[in-house]
C-alpha cells in the first residue's frame, strides 16, 4: 500500500465531529422484515410483546388473556387481543475490499471505503445496532465482531486504520466465510472496486437471500472513469497490482474508446446481476463527499433513514 499522506493515520481523520452530529439523527433500515435472537432497540413490523400499541385482534382460545381489552369488552361484549410491535436487534455488517485493486486514485478509493464505512458503522453504533467489519485483501482475512453502543467508535475507527490494501482480494471466499459465520440477520454493505479477475457473481451469491439485505457499493476513481483526462497515454507497460501479471499497450483513442466501453459493460453486469439477485447496486464515485453520500444516496436508496 502506497504511503500517502494524505491517508487517514487516526480515528478523527476518518470522521469528525461535525459529521458525527449529522449523523447522530441517522438509523440503518432495512427493506425487510428482520427478526433477531436478542432484544433490542429497533421497531419492527412483526407483531408480538413490547411496549408499543399496534392493533387489536379477535381473540381466540389459548390466548393470552393478559392482552385482552377488557374496555372493548365492556362497550361491544365481544373479546378483542391487544397487539405491540416488537423490538428487535438488527445487525450491520462491513465488508471492507482490501486488495490492491482499492489503493488507487485521488481520492484514494480504499481510503474513501474506509472513511464510509466509519461514518456507516458509527450510524450503527449510536442506534445500539450490533455492527461488525470484515477486511478482506492480500494480508488476510480481518474480522471485527460484536461491537454495539457509541462507546465502541473508537474500536471500529482504530480497526479501520490498522488496515492495509494489497494482493488479490479473495472475494468469493471472504463472502462465502461471512455468510457462514452470520448471527440473526440484517443489513450488508460491500465496499469494494469489484475490480475481481473472476467476476463478483460468486462471491455476491453467497451472500444474497442469506439473511442479509445486501448493498454493494462500487467504488470508482476518477482516473478510472477517464483515463484518458488523467494523462493515461502512449507506450506503456501495465502491472497488475494484485498478481503481478504485466502487459504493453500503446494508448491511442480507439484503446480508450474500448476502455470505456468495457467499463461501462462491466458496471451494467454487475448491476443486472445484483437487480436479479435483490442486491441493492449503487455506483459511487469517490469524488462524492461522504456526508452526501450517506445523507442523500443512501437515505434514498433505503439503507438509512
């Protein structure tokens, strides 16, 4: 991973106050109905035991006579069953690309992953979500589970910090490993290029209709939107730096022109794939400031409210 300087080196350089404070009037949401295996601070629209009024029923035998309305039994003298909306526990999960694919452009893309997910799982945090991360790049599979409450921003942050991009990503095992080692159900946001020599297809399906609603976010530089604005030109050698693997190439229109086209060909495949898979796909170039992102994008898109 390149060392600049402008990456991130402490948790306050991945989230400031000010953004913490638009933040703090944020929720993680999901387009599904959710039921976790502990009690905890989120409504759902699955009826059952809590503190909220939701509606009234007929009452049956077996019920619970606790939950009779005994006023309505007194006006009408039928039995009717009070029923609440339950609280539940929603989980965020933070699955960081870390390959070498990711440190790359200005703004660097792995450092604007870094910085979304900060803002993303702090969101989490301050609503007593249960939140975790994953990295997953060439040093490894990297991850942090169990965080819930404002108190564990700092945990999250310093995680986020420690990690590097470099090598090739193992995507459809990182996935296939999150997957399989999920507690109760909730919300999944991918950060990633999705820059993979074998496609995401794969690795997306592990996840998809697994207990996760599931948001992949493509992060794009702008070097790679335009290479040709960005002085990308002439003879040139090209090493992949992921596998090592080099190629010559002499730039001219027509190369960027093919370019563009198998750019635009591989976002739209990613896109068809997550649209048949219920996966969310939201194209984001690193140029768009995070609080807008989060504050505009994403609140539109379903993920926050």
């Amino acid at each position: 991973m390149t060392d600049r300087a402008d990456a991130p080196k402490s948790v306050d350089q991945l989230i400031d106050g000010p953004l913490m404070a638009r933040l703090d009037a944020l929720d993680v949401t999901s387009r599904k109905i959710f039921q976790g295996k502990v009690q905890g601070e989120r409504r759902s629209r699955r009826r059952g035991q809590s503190v909220e009024f939701a509606d009234f029923r007929p009452y049956v035998a077996g019920d619970d006579l606790r939950f009779v309305d005994w006023n309505i039994y007194g006006r009408l003298d039928r039995l009717f069953l009070k029923l609440f909306l339950e609280e539940e526990d929603l989980s965020l999960v933070l699955a960081i690309d870390c390959s070498g694919s990711m440190d790359w452009g200005t703004p660097n893309k792995f450092d604007y992953a870094r910085r979304v997910a900060m803002a993303l799982g702090y969101v989490g945090l301050v609503n007593h979500n249960r939140v975790s991360a994953f990295g997953f790049g060439g040093d490894g599979f990297h991850p942090l589970t169990g965080l819930r409450g404002r108190r564990r921003t700092r945990d999250l942050g310093q995680w986020l910090v420690d990690r590097t991009a470099s090598g090739d990503a193992g995507f459809d095992e990182a996935m296939r490993t999150i997957a399989l080692g999920r507690q109760g159900r909730g919300v999944m946001v991918v950060l990633s290029d999705f820059l993979f020599r074998d496609g995401a297809e794969k690795g997306l399906r592990s996840v998809a209709g697994r207990g996760f609603d599931v948001y992949a976010l493509q992060l794009i530089a702008p070097e790679e939107r335009d290479p040709g604005m960005h002085g990308l030109t002439g003879d040139l050698r090209f090493i992949d730096c992921e596998d090592g693997a080099e190629v010559e190439m002499t730039i001219t229109s027509k190369a960027l022109e093919a370019y563009g086209q198998a750019t635009v060909a591989h976002a739209t495949a990613l896109r068809d794939f997550c649209v048949r898979r219920g996966i969310v796909h939201v194209p984001v170039p690193t140029t768009t400031p995070v609080d807008e992102l989060l504050l505009d994008y994403l609140r539109k898109r379903g993920l926050l409210r």
